[in-house]
C-alpha cells in the first residue's frame, strides 16, 4: 500500500507563527492568558462583528461555558442536531441536561426546523443547539424566530463556520452566543482553542467572571462572587492566533477555490454529489462530498496515497446515547452512511487537487 502523500488535512502553521512565539517567549512571557489574548478577541470582533468576544481552551468548554452561564442543568432539555460533531450533545449532558436529537435538513445537513417543532414541546426545552455545518446555514431569521416563539436560548456551534456569512451577518452572532474552534483542522487554528461570541453586555461580563474562577478581582483579596471554573486561554496560543487571522482572509478565498475546482471536476462523475454552497458567503471549511460507493472509493483513494475522512457517526445512535434514542433520523443517516471529506488543507496544490479528481473518475469509470 502506497504511502499517504496527500493528506486530508495537515497543519497550517509557518514561520510567521514560529517567530512570534519566539519573540513572545522572549519577552518576559508568563504564558497564561494576558494582553496577547485580549488582542486576538479584539481581532476575532472586528472579522466577525460581534461585540464581544471571549477566549477559552477549546470549543467544546465554549459550548459548556454557555450553557453554564444561562443557568441550563439538571432537568433542563436541549435541542442537538442528530448530524454534529459528538461535543455538541456532550456537553449537555456534561451540566446534566438531556440532549433531545432533531434530524437535519439535506441541503444543509443542520437542524429541520420542522423536526425540532415536534421535539421541542413541554416545558422543560430551554435552549437550542445551532450548529452550521461546513459554513452552511438554513434561514437564521427563522431560526432566531422559532426560539423567540418558544423561549429558547439560542446557541450557535459555529465551530467549522469561522470565515461563512449569511445575509453579509457572520454566523455564530445571530444566537445569543455562538462559539467557534480553533483545533487543528479547523480553517484557523491555536493548535487548541475556542471562543464564544456575544453581544451581551450582560453575558460577556459573566463568562468573563466563570471563566476564571467567578472571582471578582483583587489581586491581593479574591472574593467569589459567582460560581465559576478556570477557562482562560494561554498568550502563548494566541500570539499563534493572531498571526493565523492573518491568513484568513486569504484562506477563506482559498477554500472556496478549492470547492470549485473539486466540484468542476468532479461535475461529470454521477457517484458524487455536492450540497448547494453560495460560495458568496460559505467558506467550506471541509471539501465534503456525498458518494455511492463510499468504502469502495476510500480504499481506491488509499491506494494511491490519499486520505479521506469519512462524515460523523449519527450521534444519537453512538454509544453513548444509542439506549436513550432508537428513533429513526433519516437525514443524519444517509449524511453520515454517504458522507466523506476530501483532502481540504488550504495548501494543497492545485495540481494535487487534480490528481485527486483524477483518481475518482478512474474509480467510477473502471
Ligand atoms: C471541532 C468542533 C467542536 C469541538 O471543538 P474543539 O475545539 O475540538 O473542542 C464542536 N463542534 C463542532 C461542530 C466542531 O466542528
């Protein structure tokens, strides 16, 4: 088997990131969160417009930390697309609510506001999980309209939408806290890292307060005003960071060039499919495709040095939730049977792009 030469991500960073954090370690560095942090949040506000923005260690502690902060816990539901990433159900139940599983919409693959009206009845559904899949959203005027009429806080897991626009508005500010990641394969990253997004006032100054133990400051006297954890975010990272928001501008074009050439040519090959993507203002942060065949085209792909990654399990029939929900959910699972990601780093060359093409045309002809 040949080796992998074309990997379906790998990491983006360069010598701008190297000399930054030599600079910074340099400079008398303490590594915890300082002025370093408060400077890429600053940036992550004006690419994003939303007002406020608040670093953590990852986007999955985003996801608790805004759950913790509205008061959600035990005995308290929330709505969770069937098709996410696993963390967006986990951390329901990490504050002890229970996660209610509402299958997709196919053209989008996130949450059918039709299902999640039958979920959300009774009186204990509190928030809802958004999660904008790849960059794509349904109409979030709608959205934002079904939670007002329920009363529902509404959540944006916008971990893979950093650099995607609806309506020209930055997805992850329409919820009243959106969160993005900054893992490894995401379209900028700090190795590790998340942020929530808000434009409360209110809400801001107390996640400001959870995230660092509730305690109301004063170096020499703390004075718990609030219940809190630790969630700050390391300098070190972010002078990673600020040179990754650099380079997104740049590879927010990119993934969308990369989408067209994939889909260009892959136009002709009746096995593969593409969701509808208004390249406008989606940036696919993967290069996800829907194949008949998908075992079959993994293998072909490997063969000649390529990875793939297949899409999400359906989360609500993974191990951990499987008992709780037997019930069907259409959508999620043809996504998750059919789904694939094709290499997508931001530095793959064209011709590599081509090659990859190439290969499944030949798979599907032969
Ligand atoms: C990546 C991702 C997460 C988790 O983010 P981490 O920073 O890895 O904790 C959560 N939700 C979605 C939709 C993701 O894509």
């Amino acid at each position: 088997m040949a080796l992998i030469e074309i990997r379906q991500m790998e990491p983006t960073f360069g010598k701008e990131e190297r000399k930054a954090v030599q600079e910074y370690m340099l400079s008398g560095a303490w590594c915890t969160e300082h002025v370093k942090t408060r400077s890429l949040g600053k940036d992550i506000e004006a690419y994003t417009g939303a007002k406020h923005c608040v670093m953590m260690p990852n986007g999955t502690l985003t996801l608790y930390a805004a759950l913790a902060v509205l008061g959600i816990g035990p005995g308290d539901q929330v709505l969770v697309p069937a098709f996410t990433q696993v963390a967006t159900a986990n951390v329901v139940r990490m504050v002890g609510a229970h996660p209610v599983f509402v299958d997709v919409e196919p053209g989008t693959l996130c949450m059918d506001l039709e299902e999640a009206d039958r979920a959300a009845q009774g009186p204990y559904m509190r928030a809802m999980m958004y999660v904008p899949i790849n960059g794509r959203a349904g109409n979030m005027e709608e959205v934002i309209r079904f939670c007002a009429e329920r009363n529902l806080w509404l959540i944006e897991d916008a971990a893979q939408a950093l650099g995607s626009f609806q309506d020209g508005k930055h997805l992850g500010t329409f919820g009243d806290l959106g969160s993005i990641s900054f893992s490894t394969p995401k379209i900028i990253s700090t190795g590790q890292g998340g942020c929530l997004l808000t434009d409360s006032d209110r809400l801001y100054e107390e996640l400001l307060l959870f995230k660092n133990f509730g305690r109301t400051e004063n170096f020499q006297q703390d004075e718990y005003a609030f219940f809190g954890i630790n969630l700050k975010f390391s300098d070190l990272l972010a002078v990673i960071g600020i040179e990754q928001m650099k380079k997104l501008p740049w590879r927010v074009a990119r993934k969308k060039e990369m989408f067209v050439r994939y889909q260009e040519r892959l136009d002709s090959v009746d096995s593969i499919d593409f969701l509808p993507t208004d390249l406008r203002e989606t940036a696919p942060w993967y290069m996800d495709v829907l194949v008949e065949g998908r075992e079959g085209l993994i293998e072909a792909l490997k063969k000649e040095g390529i990875q793939t990654r297949s899409f999400y399990p359906v989360i609500p029939h993974s191990a951990p939730y499987a008992q709780e929900y037997p019930q069907r959910v259409p959508v999620a699972e043809n996504a998750s049977k059919h789904g694939l990601w094709l290499p997508s780093s931001p530095y793959l060359r064209n011709e590599d792009i081509d090659y990859v093409c190439d290969v499944i045309t030949r798979h599907y002809r032969s």
